[in-house]
C-alpha cells in the first residue's frame, strides 16, 4: 500500500481499523492532503542534516514526510490510543521515537539528548493542538533548547497576531514575545477544509527563525515581559492607565514611572500597541535603572 498516511481514503481505513474517533478536547484535527505535507516539508526545509521534534504525530500523516527526509525525529503524544496506531503506520521508520507525554510536562533538555544520536540543528515541525497552540510555542522559546526554526501550523488569527507590527491591532504582548526570540514570517495559510473534522477556522503556517541573539537588549527579561503586558492590560487605555493599573498609583511609583518615562521619550498618553521593541526595552530598562 503505497498510499500516503493523509490520503482521505486512507485516512478512514486506519481510524477504522483501530476503532479511532477523535478527541475534540486534545484538539484533533487531522489533515487529509498530502500536498499541504509536502508545502510543510518544503517550507521547513528538512534534510538528512536536521533533526525535528514534532507535537502531536495524530497517526503520523506528517511524520512519514519527515521521518523520509529528516536524520530523526522525535515525537511526542498525549493519547495513549493513538501510540498503538503510531506503532502501526509508522512501523518502517527506524528512525523515529515516540514518547507518549504530554509536550508541556516535559523537560526538552534531557529527553532531546536522550533521543538524538547526532548533533545536528533541530526544528520543531507541527500541525499544533489549537487549544494550547500559545503554551507550546512559548514551552519551546523559554526552554534552552537550542531549536533553530520552529514551522507550525496555527489557527490563523494567532499567525498574524504573532507576526503583527507595532501600530497595528493585532499587535500585542505575544508578538512581542515571540519576536523577541524569533524572526516571524506566514509562510501560507490552509483551509478549514482539509482536516478531519474541520474546524471552525482556517489555518496559518508560521516559520520562525532564531535570532543569533534577541531583538532588543534588556537588563532584566522578566521585567520587561511583565511591562509589555502591562501595556496591553485594557485595549483602550493609554499607556499611562495601564502602567498605573499593573504598578500601582502611589505617589512614588507614579514618580518613578513618570520619571522613566521621560528619560525614555516616550509620550505617556500612546497606546501600548503604538510602542515598537525597542521602546519597550528602553523602557524597561530605564524601570530598572530607577527602581528603588
Ligand atoms: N499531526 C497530525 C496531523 O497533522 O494530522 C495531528 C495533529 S492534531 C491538530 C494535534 C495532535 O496533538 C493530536 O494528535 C493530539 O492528540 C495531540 N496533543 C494534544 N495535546 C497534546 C499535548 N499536550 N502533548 C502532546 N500531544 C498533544
């Protein structure tokens, strides 16, 4: 049977074979066309040179493609159903592992290094669970894995607000994070109509791509990550409201605030969302500089 694993027909024998219905609550949405997989794999540009992590194999419609093309890949799975499956479909892969377990309870670092023969650059490539699409991206960026590019496939909206410019309304604290780390690019977007079961919305896939070192230099990143939520607290709000309301409105954090501020040139009735990176990291550090 020569037939790929996303081939709709295909698709329907092994969810029949082993008695499958998906799960909407572990976000399952299949995809059933082959030249979505092969855009991906193009896109991700994996080769023999690569190593990639995926989340959520489903029944491995999107690992054949890599395990063809890549050095390895491991993948990890929530439901205990579908490792039997993977085991399965995936059964003339001598090169991939499957690790049953939920991706955000896992330590990166050490499974990485226990799976991974090699030392060659490592891309995570995913069609991710939508409803904890942001935990996982963020799970990979704050870990110190080393993870060169990441090529995930998203629910649109959440692609443009991670690659939104300042200025716009899509702009907020998750494109700041995410660009803090990583260069941002929607690659292409994928129609609600080629998964099963189709869900509500269409999708993105999103390609980011590691900075030799983060965008803009701060004295203290979790301060700087709480100031650029702060600034988004209440849409509406100026910049100024919404410090006070994440800060506090006493005097002298009203003073130390103004005073940043100011040597920051930053004009306090903006809007968050009109403050580029580097505003926001001057910002943040002049905080720093001024705290007591
Ligand atoms: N890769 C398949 C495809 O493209 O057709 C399936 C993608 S489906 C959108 C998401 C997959 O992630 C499901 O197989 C689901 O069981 C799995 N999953 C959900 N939550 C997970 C978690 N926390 N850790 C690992 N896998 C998870």
């Amino acid at each position: 049977d020569k037939r790929e694993i996303a081939v709709p027909s295909k698709t329907k024998e092994i969810l029949a074979k082993h008695g499958l219905t998906l799960k909407k609550s572990l976000g399952q949405n299949f995809l059933t066309e082959p030249n979505i997989l092969h855009k991906i794999v193009q896109t991700a540009d994996v080769t023999k040179e690569t190593n990639i992590i995926e989340v959520g194999p489903g029944i491995g419609a999107l690992t054949e493609h890599l395990a063809q093309n890549a050095a390895q890949v491991l993948a990890f799975e929530i439901d205990e159903r579908l490792i039997t499956v993977l085991a399965d479909t995936l059964q003339e892969f001598t090169n991939v592992t499957i690790r049953h377990q939920d991706v955000l309870q896992t330590d990166l670092v050490k499974v990485t290094d226990e799976a991974f023969f090699e030392n060659l650059p490592i891309k995570v490539v995913a069609n991710l669970p939508y409803y904890i699409t942001t935990p996982i991206m963020m799970h990979f960026l704050e870990s110190t894995l080393p993870v060169a590019e990441m090529i995930v496939m998203i629910q649109k909206e959440v692609a443009e607000r991670i690659n939104a410019k300042p200025g716009t309304k899509a702009y907020g604290s998750l494109s700041i994070a995410v660009q803090y780390y990583m260069e941002t690019e929607i690659s292409f977007i994928v129609p609600k109509t080629v998964f099963v079961p189709q869900p509500k919305v269409d999708s993105a896939i999103l390609k980011l791509t590691r900075r030799r070192q983060p965008k803009v230099q701060v004295s203290n990143e979790k301060a700087f990550f709480r100031l650029t939520k702060a600034a988004f607290q209440l849409r509406r709000k100026t910049l100024w409201n919404n410090l006070q309301h994440t800060y506090g409105k006493d005097p002298a954090t009203k003073a130390w605030l103004q005073e940043s501020l100011e040597q920051a040139e930053i004009d306090p009735s903006r809007r968050g969302e009109t403050l580029s990176l580097e505003e926001f990291a001057c910002l943040s550090n002049k905080m720093e500089e001024n705290a007591v």
